[in-house]
C-alpha cells in the first residue's frame, strides 16, 4: 500500500479537478452539447457548468455521476484519466 505525502495530496487536489474540468469539457463537445444544456439535463446552471470546466470547483460525486448519465456514458469511462 502507498502512503501519499501531503505534497502529494495537495499536487492531486490541484491536479483533479483540472482534469475533471477538461473531461466534462470533451466529453460535452464530443456530445454536441453546449454548457447550458448540459447544465439543464443535470439540474445546474450555466455558470456552475462553466466553474467545473475551468476547475474553479470540484463537482461532488453525485453531480459527476448526474454528468456521465447525461453523457450516457459508464461512471467508469467518466473517469478515465490519466493520474500520475
């Protein structure tokens, strides 16, 4: 089992939600969605869309799960970034 250092914890906490942004943000276009209407199929608005995308906060794992649905692709797939 790996003991992560708090330099690694505050590396992922700035890195994660970057990455998650830039996945919401693919998959969204690769939909051919715009932010409002991604934001309406799961209960936000716009601008809480926007945040997320450009990392100015981290979605909760209900909102990343009511993201993958609306993408109608597995929770799994959501998360099929690169953590190094």
């Amino acid at each position: 089992m790996i003991e992560l250092s708090e330099k690694r914890i505050e590396e992922l906490k700035t890195s994660i939600p970057i990455k998650i942004g830039e996945r919401v943000r693919f998959l969204r276009k690769e939909k051919g969605l715009t932010q409002t209407q991604l934001a309406t199929l799961v209960g936000k608005d716009r601008q809480y869309l926007y945040k997320i995308e450009k990392a100015v906060v981290t979605p909760n794992v209900v909102t990343i799960s009511a993201l993958a649905i609306a993408l109608e692709i597995p929770l799994k797939e959501f998360f099929d970034i690169d953590i190094k």
